[in-house]
C-alpha cells in the first residue's frame, strides 16, 4: 500500500500478550504541511482500496467533507489534536456512530477533556495523549494527564510519535537530545502503569518512524490487562 | 514591499506601511448588526483621529469554543451579511475568520481580509482555499504551540500556490496549562522574513480554560503587552473591543471597552510618533 501513509495503533488485548493486535489509520487526505509524498490522484484509489478491504482499517479525517467521504466504509475515525476543540468535527465524527480515536491537543489541560468528551454524542471514544506542550517543538508527557484519563474512566492511549517529535521542519533551537527512541520506554512503561490500553505510532515517511519490531518487543516485556474499544 | 513583492493593500485605501500600523479591532463576536455599528464607528472616527489605518474585525461563528454550552454567533449566513451591512454602512475594510474551507469561499465575497484561526494554521484544506481566491488578504494566527519558524511554513505554503497577500499574528503561547505568554522573539522572526506581523494584544492575555472551563484573561495586561510589541515592531495591532465586555458572549475578561481601547490606541499613537522620529 506505497499510496497510504499509516498510523498504526497497537491495541493490545488482555489475552494476547505476544501478538498485540494493531490497527491501521490511514492518512489518504493530505494533511501535514511537510508531505512531500502526497499524490492527488491516489485519493480515490485510495478510497476504492478501503471500500474492498476486510481489515479493520480506519481514516484520518480533518474536516467535515473528509468524514462525509469515507463514513460509509471506514471501520473507524482518528481525529488529529488540533481539532480537539473544533466542535462541528466532533459533532459530525460522533453522529456517523463509528469508533473514535480523538487526539488530545497539546495545548488541553487535562481537565478540560471531559469539555471535549460533552461534544461527543456517543461513548465508543478512545482518547489519545499526545503530550502536552513544552516549547516550540517538544511535547511532554505529563503522568497528571494520564492520572485523569484513568480516573474519568476513559479509555486512552499515547501517540508515541507526537513525543518523539518531527525530524524535519522543527524550531531550529529545538534540544537534539529530547529527541531519542531510548525515551520510549519510559513512555511505554509509564503509560501502561496509569492505564494505556494503546499506543500510536505515526509512520509517515518523511516524519520519523520507530519500527513495529521494536515496539512489538517492548510491548512483549510487559502485559496488558485493558481493553481497546 | 512585502514578503514576494507585496505591497501591503488591505482595500483601496487602507495600506500596511513602514512608518505607520494598521489598526484591526471590533467585537469579538458579532453578536448584533448593532452592536457591530456602534463599535466599528467609534474605532474608525479614534483611528482616523489618531491616524491609524483602520479595519473592522468580528466573528460570526465560534467554532472551536471550549465548552459546548457556549454561544457560537449569528452563523454563516446573517454574519455575513451584517458583516457587508457594516462594510456598506462604515465604509471600512472587514476581517473575518473561517473554520472550514467552504467559509473561505463564502466570506471572501464579503471579507477584505480572511483570517485563517490559531488553531487551524497549518490546516490543509484550509490553506489550499485560501491560496486559491484573489483580491482578499489571508491573515494566519500562529498557533499557541508553534514556533514563529513553524508559521513562516503555512506562509510559504501559500505562497508557492501563488497567494502572496499574507498577513501573520503573534497571540500568545503555551506557558503551562491554562496559561499564555508572548515571546517577542517571534515579532522580530516574522519581520526579518519580510511577513506583514500583526500583534494580537487581547488574545495574548487569555488564560485558556483557567476559569473552570471558561477562558478567562487579564486584561490589564494588554496595554504594557501591546506597547512592548509596538516597540519591537510590528505592522499592526489586533484588539477586541466591546461596548461592555462584563455582557460579552465571549471572551468577557479580556476585551476592552471603548475607553481603554483609546488608551491602547493613543499609547501606540506615542510610541509610533516617537519612533518615527529616529528613523
């Protein structure tokens, strides 16, 4: 699928611990500004791929046109976090009934998820923490956010791309060393203490990628008790 | 002359230029035709005393408001029409935002100046129909996460679509949750890339969320703010203003009410004056 960029999200099922389950988001909208591989043509091969397609395959959708275009056959939606506060794309993400991953916005206090959540008509929500910000370039992963997700009750993962960072196009002064895979599992580990039932993992090519060998064998380290929706 | 040869025209009349700074200011949102009137007047008649120029700003639609219970506005369509009622009446260049690409292309027949919001700035959709209408200004708030470097990008995006009448805007950063602060820092990048750079002075005081799911602000702030970005250079100031802000459906703690908007205005009036003096 060289047309499709993937997020991948690894939801791990209580009694599968070596073969956590993973699902695909895929990015068939143009929506980074840094994509320089985006072909306009393959929208609609695209589309006519996932129509035919028996996995559970989900879209990033963007916009209102984006979720009216692929409802009728996505398995699921993922709403990247600078909309988190856009109320027409939740309302219209949330009245398709499909499973939604919503990102966290790095710029949401915790405590104003369940404000995010009340904008959501249905409970089939997983919420993505994609750390908060902290400087230009670099988001954090705050464990007092976790701490409220798991408190609320709410099923949530991380996006452990959004910690990591983009290579390219970052503020020039940004601190290399903040940028290391060795960080992701402390990032693993912390999240699943607090309650992760998933991670995402961002595999656009031109952004950086970790390899789902590696993660698989840090997820292989530890068990999961949760399950993803 | 402007990043890739703009010359800074707003609307027949209304220029950004070196020596002067374009004043866009109104309501926040445009909660009657009236109360836009009665502000948009009484910020043109202290702009054309002071000798600023000046463009009307308003919202007809909240769409990204934190708490669902909160007013939106009028909507599409009777803001835009109050918006070009207000054009027609005032005779004043009008700035409004969009959050979706299909507003682009409707308030561009009404709007002088579109502004794309802070959190949308690096949307696609969005910019790709910006880049596409002719005769209006995009102007793009820089996200409260992003680098002044991270907005130049969205610029230049459009700018390779060939949509070069590109205003951007400094509102403020992330500083901790529910809270703000300006780096001046990102004045001076916007400028040495040759961007028109609006200063967003009542923006710049919001405290996200701080009061319990409303975002409050501290609205005192916004004249030392305001000053110190004039200081270091800017090609214009953005203010909300409200005839009475403790009544405002958005944003109550942090727009000014006409006597400190004058203040604001005849503080840059100084600063301008003095300045030009040096140079």
């Amino acid at each position: 699928m060289k047309d499709f960029k993937i997020i991948n999200i690894i939801a791990s099922l209580s009694d599968i611990k070596d073969n956590p389950k993973i699902l695909t988001a895929l990015d068939i909208f143009k929506w980074r500004l840094d994509d320089k591989d985006f072909n306009e043509g393959s929208i609609q091969e695209s589309i006519s791929k996932l129509k035919k397609s028996k996995q559970e395959i989900g879209v990033v959708c963007c916009s209102l046109k984006q979720i009216e275009s692929v409802e009728s056959f996505a398995k699921f939606l993922y709403i990247p976090g600078y909309l988190c506060r856009q109320t027409d794309i939740l309302i219209k993400a949330s009245q398709t009934q499909l499973p939604l991953f919503i990102e966290k916005g790095n710029f949401l206090a915790p405590n104003d998820i369940s404000r995010l959540l009340n904008k959501v008509s249905h409970n089939k929500i997983s919420i993505v923490e994609t750390g908060s910000s902290f400087g230009y370039s670099d988001n954090i992963l705050d464990l007092r956010s976790l701490y409220i997700l798991k408190e609320n009750a709410i099923i949530f993962g991380v996006n452990l791309s959004s910690l990591y960072g983009k290579k390219s196009k970052t503020y020039p002064h940004k601190a290399k060393w903040t940028n290391s895979y060795n960080f992701y599992e402390a990032f693993i580990l912390g999240s699943q203490a607090l309650g992760a039932s998933f991670f995402v993992i961002d595999n656009q090519k031109n952004l950086h990628t970790i390899s789902e060998d590696k993660v698989l064998e840090m997820q292989n380290a530890f068990s999961v008790e949760q399950n993803y929706v | 002359m402007f990043k890739n040869n703009w010359n800074g025209k707003i609307s027949e009349n209304i220029f950004f230029s070196p020596h002067n700074i374009v004043i866009i200011a109104g309501p926040c949102m445009l909660e009657t035709l009236e109360l836009g009137l009665e502000i948009g007047s009484f910020l043109k008649e202290e702009c054309k005393r002071l000798g600023f120029p000046y463009v009307f700003k308003s919202s007809y639609d909240k769409a990204n408001r934190l708490s669902n219970d909160s007013q939106r506005g009028p909507g599409l369509e009777q803001g835009l029409k109050w918006l070009s009622q207000i054009k027609k009446d005032l005779d004043v260049p009008i700035l409004t935002d969009v959050h979706s690409s299909e507003h682009v292309i409707n308030a561009s027949q009404f709007s002088d100046v579109i502004q794309v919001p802070a959190f949308l700035c690096q949307d696609i959709e969005i910019l790709e129909a910006c880049a596409h209408i002719e005769d209006t200004v995009i102007q793009i708030k820089k996200a409260q996460w992003l680098s002044a470097e991270e907005l130049i990008h969205s610029a230049e995006y459009l700018g390779k679509m060939g949509q070069n009448k590109v205003t951007l805007v400094e509102r403020g950063v992330c500083f901790g949750y529910n809270n703000l602060s300006v780096d001046f820092r990102s004045l001076v990048t916007l400028q040495r890339q040759k961007y028109a750079t609006i200063f967003d002075g009542t923006h710049a005081v919001q405290l996200p969320g701080a009061g319990n799911g409303k975002t409050i602000g501290l609205r005192d702030m916004v004249l030392p703010l305001v000053k110190a970005a004039v200081a270091t250079g800017v090609d214009g100031v953005f203010l909300e203003v409200h005839k009475n802000p403790k009544e405002a459906l958005s944003d109550p703690e942090t727009q000014l009410d006409p006597s400190l908007a004058t203040n604001v205005l005849e503080s840059i009036a100084r600063i301008r004056d003095g300045i030009s003096k040096w140079v």
